[in-house]
C-alpha cells in the first residue's frame, strides 16, 4: 500500500451546523456582518428576542453577510462557519459572533483603513478570533470545501436582495423598517402580529 494511500483526511466528514434557534413556524432571519457596530447591537438581542417571542413559535436564523468595507470580514466569517464544524456547532459560531462583538476594535481598522491593524495578517486574525472565543479554530479554518459554506450564506443573501448588515427578514420578506436601534419588545410585537 502506498503512503499515500494510508492517510486519511479527517475533513472529509466535516458538516457545519445551521445558525438555527427555535422551531416555531415564524421565521425571523437576520443578516449579519461580524465586524459591524449595527450588527453587533442586533446580535446582542437575538437570544432576548427568541426567549420572549417564544422558541415554540419563532425559528431564528443568522446569515453572515461579508462586506468588504470590513477589512477583516472575509476571514472572521469563515472562523464563524469554521466554528460551527466543530463539537458545539452552533454554539461556537455563536461564541465567536460575541467574542468578535465584544472586541471589535481588536478587528476593524479605524476608518475601515488605517492604523496599527494594516499589519495583521489572516492568521494574525484568526488567533484574535481564538482568543476572543476561547475556541481552537485553526484547523477547522483550513477546511478545503469550507469556502462552500461561506458561499451559501452569500448566495442566499444575493438572492433575498440583501445589501447591508444587519438586514431583517420575517416569513421570506423583507423588512426594511426593522432596525438594530429598536426595542426587543417592538421585534416581538413585530413577530406576533405579521
């Protein structure tokens, strides 16, 4: 038998995990970009959002949204995707959305293009996504296919007519007066009377 032929690739079995919460039959779908001030304020709400409106009758779902404004956005949403390969799944996309959040300027060049971050490569990156979530991400980054999932959550996006982050999104429609600034109060109001 050949060298070669011996090796097995421990990725080839990988699957990333739905950024799926709840099982009710309204569907509120956020579009987030991880580096986003407006997006991190969304963020902070969704777990609120889904405990008061109710897991039974709401099914939430994230979509990461890369913009290229954010110097970095490309590769802290594959660590997210990368994340949800892992054991936790969800919960680890989930624990680099808020480590990412809760250390955005560890992640953001002021004006989107200057200062000390210019310098950080990829993998100056990915270990600043490590630390923030307590996560080993390496690794699962380097997944050959893991680009596919990435385009998923992009394909989808295009496809709903998505241009900025946070977008909101309820029963397949678009809700373009939903905003991160509002009350979680007014998105249950909001889910319940659609």
């Amino acid at each position: 038998m050949k060298k070669d032929e011996r090796m097995v690739d421990t990725h080839s079995a990988w699957r990333a995990e739905s950024l799926t919460w709840g099982q009710g039959p309204r569907v509120l779908e956020v579009f987030l970009e991880p580096t986003c001030p407006f997006s991190a304020k969304a963020f902070g709400k969704l777990d609120e959002t889904l405990q008061s409106a109710g897991a039974d009758r709401v099914m939430l779902k994230i979509w990461l949204h890369s913009q290229p404004w954010h110097l970095f956005s490309g590769v802290i949403t594959r660590c997210a995707l990368a994340a949800s390969t892992l054991p936790e799944g969800k919960g680890a996309a989930k624990k680099v959305l808020a480590g990412v959040a809760a250390h955005r300027d560890r992640f953001e060049p002021a004006d989107h293009c200057s200062g000390p971050l210019l310098a950080l490569s990829p993998n100056d990156i990915i270990a600043r996504v490590e630390e923030c979530s307590g996560l080993k991400l390496a690794e699962a980054y380097a997944v050959a296919r893991l680009d596919q999932e990435v385009k998923r959550h992009t394909k989808y996006a295009r496809q709903n007519g998505i241009h900025v982050s946070p977008t909101f999104m309820i029963d397949g429609l678009v809700q373009n007066d939903m905003s991160s600034g509002d009350a979680v109060s007014a998105w249950v109001a909001r889910l319940s009377t659609l």
